[in-house]
C-alpha cells in the first residue's frame, strides 16, 4: 500500500504541506490507488487566523 502524508492546520483544515509519495512494489499499476494520511499541524493558516 502507497501512502503520501498531508500536512493540514487543524482548526480551518487548509494544506500545510503535502509529502512525496511513499510507493510500494504495486506503485503505478493498473487500480493501485495511494492512501493519504493525514496530519493536523499549528491552528490555523494565515489567511484563517483572524477568525
């Protein structure tokens, strides 16, 4: 199984970050789907934080 972290900031869930795919000997064949995980970083982003 693929995975590919996502960095996203917990209170407004905006991308913080997204990570390089991390691929499996199944990467880029035919119906291998990647799984993204996800990681909740600081509290909002600038354009949320006013809030």
């Amino acid at each position: 199984m693929c995975y590919q972290v996502v960095e996203r900031f917990a209170a407004c869930y905006c991308l913080y970050h997204k990570h390089s795919i991390d691929p499996c000997s199944a990467y880029g064949q035919r119906g291998h789907l990647v799984q993204e995980k996800t990681v909740l970083v600081g509290h909002a982003c600038p354009a949320h934080s006013s809030y």
